[in-house]
C-alpha cells in the first residue's frame, strides 16, 4: 500500500472513510458552483500534509471532479519528485504545458492519456503543476519570483478545474506558505504529532501569520494508532480553541 494514493488501494479503510468526510467538510463550505482554491499546511515537517494532499486529489478526482494538485512545497519538493520519478504508479502525472510560455492548458485530446486499472474501472491519473514548472515561470533576476510566479498560475488555472490543492510546506519556518497563504481561497492545518504539539507551540507559529488574513477551513488531526492503522478526525472547534 503506497500513502500516497491509499484511497485508491484501500477505499473502504478508516483513513478512506475519514478522508471523505473531510472531503466532504470542505465542500461544505465553498457554494456548489465556485471554484476552490485549497492549501494543505503543517505547522512543523513530517506531519502527514503530503499524504492528505494527493489522497485529497485522488478522491476528486475519482469522483469525477476536475483537480489539479500543485507542489508549492519549495523546500521538500516531495510531489514533484514522487511524479517526476514513478507518476503513474502513484496515480499522479506533470501537468501538460503549451508551447507558449506560461500557458497551461488540460490535455490535448490528440495525447494519450494514461490510466491504471483499478477494481476494473480505469482511472485517470491527477495532474500536478511541480516546482520546477513553476520556478521555469518565474522572472531569472527576481531571487524569489517563485512566488508571483505561483499567484499568476494559480489565476491563470482556476478558470480551468473546480478543484485546485495546494500542497505547501509547514508554516512554522516558512516564510513562503505563510505568503501563499494569501492567494488561497482557504487552508486545511494537519496536525500529525501531537506528541510534539503544545498549545503555545501552535500560538507561537500562529503568531507568525501577523495580520494577514487566511481563511481557515479546519484541522485535521492525523494521527497513528498502530503500524498498520492510520486515523484522520476533521475539528474545526479545535482550531477555534487554538486561535483565541
């Protein structure tokens, strides 16, 4: 079973049926035809965001939801080199890029399109826009034109899929996502250790957004009850406890 794509390989498991329920959640909390725009954060590393994120596009995606998973985790850059390496094992491919600079477009009908077979049924792989395709679009002097690189793809794609997930690093060091975070329409915070989360840790790292304004979707506790078992719980109120 490979984390990354556990929806597909164990659709009826605990962290499926959990995962759904997020799913759900989120959705409740967009209006049925717009258009969202979602990141995936940690407040530290090695908290599971990755994991949630591409099992999160794995269930739009085969639901028959148009999505789109972009790595913005320009340090770990995990997405990108899982789909730069063995994409299609993971059900997971690069985004195609037209000809014409910084412009992106869904397949071309003309170009195969590769699926794997899954209980039967063929199912489609989730594009991913990687770092290297966004650094690619950056201005060369700017030492940091990742950034409006990645907002200028993020506008140019939203017309494009219903669902777009934003995997990003852990905001506690990261100056990055908490800039990110401004172009989002709304985050999901995972929290995976929860023996190394305190509340003034949280506070602290909470602190660093300062005045910006992120819209916050919920937590996801993301937690392990055993080698072979993963548990995920979507709170809401516990963000709500954390921010005051």
């Amino acid at each position: 079973m490979l984390p990354l794509r556990s929806v597909l390989d164990m659709p009826y498991s605990r962290f499926s049926e959990a995962l759904r329920g997020v799913k759900n959640s989120v959705d409740s909390a967009f209006p049925a035809n717009a258009t969202a725009v979602i990141g995936v954060t940690s407040v530290g590393p090695g908290e599971g965001k990755t994991t949630i994120a591409a099992n999160l596009a794995q269930l739009y995606m085969n639901e028959g939801t148009s999505v789109l998973l972009v790595d913005a985790d320009f340090v770990g850059s995990r997405l990108s080199r899982v789909t730069t390496e063995d994409g299609a094992g993971f059900g997971m491919e690069s985004l195609r890029i037209l000809g014409i600079a910084g412009q992106y477009s869904r397949r071309r009908s003309e170009a195969p399109q590769h699926v794997e077979e899954f209980d039967g049924k063929a199912v489609r792989c989730v594009p991913v826009l990687t770092v290297d395709q966004t650094r690619k679009a950056a201005v060369a002097h700017q030492r940091y034109g990742h950034l409006p690189a990645l907002k200028s793809e993020l506008e140019l794609l939203r017309p494009r899929y219903k669902v777009i997930i934003v995997d990003m690093s852990g905001f506690e060091d990261s100056a990055d996502t908490r800039v990110i975070c401004t172009y989002l329409d709304g985050i999901v915070v995972v929290l995976g250790q929860s023996d190394k989360m305190t509340v003034e840790r949280l506070g602290e790292a909470l602190a660093t957004f300062g005045k910006s304004r992120v819209a916050l979707l919920g937590v996801i506790s993301n937690r392990s009850d055993g080698p072979r078992r993963t548990n995920i719980r979507w709170d809401r109120k516990q963000w709500r406890k954390f921010r005051k």
